[in-house]
C-alpha cells in the first residue's frame, strides 16, 4: 500500500482539488484545495507516511474529532475528513488568508503593545473554548496562530494545529494520547517546565505558560529561550534567568509585566488558573492604558484650550482732555 502524499491536481473522493501546497512538516503536508461540490477555498492537511499503522491512523482521527468538536471562532474549523485511495487520512479545514504571528513579528520586530494585548486575548479566548472541551493544546506558538486580515477592524486570531494535543489527565480514562507517551512532545522553545521533563498530568497552565511566551516574543522582538540547540534550548527553559519585560519595552506598563512574568512562572501553581484568569489581567491592563490615554488627553485639551478665569470686561478709549476756552 502506497503511502506517498498526493500529487497536486489530484482530487480526493471526488471533491477536493490540491491546488497548491501551503506546507509541509515532518508529519503532515497541506494544501490549499478547491472544494468542487461547494465552490470554495479550503485547506486539506495530509499526514505522511501512516498508512496502514492503525496507531497512528487512530490518532490522526482523534485530532479530527478534537477540533470538530470545538466551535469557536478564534481555533480553525474542521470542515470534513476522510481517506484516499490509498488509505491515508485526511482533513478538510477552513481555509485561511492571512500570516502567521512568526511572520508578523519577523516583519515589525515587535508589535505595539495595544496589538499584543488583543492577539493575546483572542489566542486565550480560544484555549478557553479548547481547555473547557477537556484538551491541552501543547503546541502554542507563533506558526500555529494566524493573523486573518479584516478590513478596518483587527485581525482574526486563529489557532491550527492540533496534532500533539492531548486529553488533560483529569481521570485515567482521559490519559490517552495522541503522541506516544514519554516522548519530548512539542516545540521546545515554548515548552512549559512539566513538558519538558516529560510530566504525565499536563494541564491548561502548560498552555498558559506558552502564551506568556509568546507574548514577551510579540512584545520584545526576541525569542525568550533561542538557542542554537535543543539541549542548550531545554537547558535555557529549565534555568535561564530572562530579561525584565520592561527593560527590553519602557512602554509596557509595569502590569503587563507582571501578568506576563506570572504567565511564565516555572512552577505551574505560580501561574494562572485558567485562559480566562490570565484573559483578565490583560483585560485590566487594556484599560488601564486606555485610561492613562484619556488623562493625557484631558491635559492636552486643557492647554490649549486654557480659558481666561474672569469675564471679558469691554475697555473704554481715553477721554480727551477739553479744549481750551477762547
């Protein structure tokens, strides 16, 4: 049985045209595709190389199932799924016109505060919806978030990838995986300290600690835990002591450091419960900045638009003296 990935312009049970690849990774391919029955762009995502290992196989359904059952507009859709000719599985996602965060970031260096504080919201708003489905995603990072273009509004954060999640370990029934167990799961430069020593009862704040990441890479413009290897990366997120947000941003408000820094928090009871619990501190920082906005430009009004604190008295010209008589 073949196990190759289609060739472009093949069309899947009869329906989805690969059009173009848009990616490809160590384990799965993706194109962008012509949806025939219906008139539209989508996205198939090919795994390479698991036909006929029914493991794998199962998982790759898994993932399928995972995200179909999460309807939120911040993750990417599941829109359909099947097999091809030669039994290798497949999904049929939403196709997304945009660029990731890792492009953004390369492109602007680091992102306007304001900015990153909504990306980071929409991003939470959508683990939220993720973890309350009883998954940890175990793979945030910049690559896996897309930035879709809206006309006058801000971008769409949309979360993809979903091939390492994993049920979180709330009961035995619910620690099956979806990555082999034991393995280093996940991209190491965003991996939680429980991650990386490999802990069996990984929960949302794994997932929490990867924003935090993310965010000091939006904000700072440098990768928290670069390195040019993966042991001296792991090394890096074990034990590096990493520069003050503010040092790095005067602009960040002191608040925003402190979320994100507890974000990051190498001990996952040091961190924040929940999405929703760090969507509120950034929530409050948001407004804050909104209100020192406010107060400066009630001071600004106020110089230029200084009024005169009594009335405006009209003055008379001078009287002219008499004329001499005679």
């Amino acid at each position: 049985m073949s196990t190759q990935v289609p060739a472009l312009g093949s069309v899947l049970v009869n329906r989805y045209e690969l059009v173009e690849e848009l990616g490809r990774g160590g384990c799965a391919v993706v194109f962008g595709a012509h949806d025939h029955r219906l008139a539209r762009a989508v996205a198939v995502k090919v795994p390479i190389g698991i036909a006929g290992d029914t493991a794998k196989v199962g998982r790759f359904a898994r993932e399928a199932r995972v995200i179909a059952s999460i309807h939120h507009p911040n993750v990417c859709a599941v829109l359909d799924s099947g097999f091809t000719e030669d039994g290798v599985p497949f999904l049929v996602m939403e196709r997304l016109f945009g660029e990731s965060l890792r492009a953004t970031i390369h492109r602007a260096k680091r992102l306007p505060v304001g900015d990153a504080i909504a990306i980071g919201l929409q991003l939470l708003s959508a683990l939220d919806a993720v973890h309350a489905a009883g998954i940890v995603h175990r793979d945030v990072k910049p690559d896996n978030v897309i930035l879709v273009s809206r006309g006058g509004c801000d971008p769409l954060v949309k979360l993809l990838d979903f091939g390492l999640c994993r049920r979180a370990a709330r009961r035995r029934a619910d620690e099956e995986t979806m990555t082999r167990e034991g393995a280093l799961v996940g991209t190491p430069e965003y991996m939680a300290p429980e991650q990386v020593i490999g802990s069996a009862t990984l929960d949302a704040r794994a997932d929490i600690y990867a924003v935090g990441v993310v965010l000091y890479e939006a904000l700072t413009g440098d990768r928290a835990f670069f390195a040019k290897n993966i042991r001296d990366i792991l090394s890096g997120v074990m034990n590096k002591r990493l520069r003050p947000l503010r040092e790095a941003r005067r602009d960040a408000p002191r608040s925003l450091e402190v979320a994100v820094a507890r974000a990051m928090s190498r001990e996952p009871a040091r961190r924040h419960a929940t999405a929703a619990e760090l969507q509120a501190d950034l929530v409050a920082v948001k407004e804050e900045i909104a209100a020192l906005a406010r107060a400066a430009q009630r001071r600004a009004e106020a110089e230029v638009w200084d009024l005169p604190t009594t009335p405006f008295q009209r003055r008379l010209p001078p009287r002219r003296p008499p004329a001499p008589a005679g």
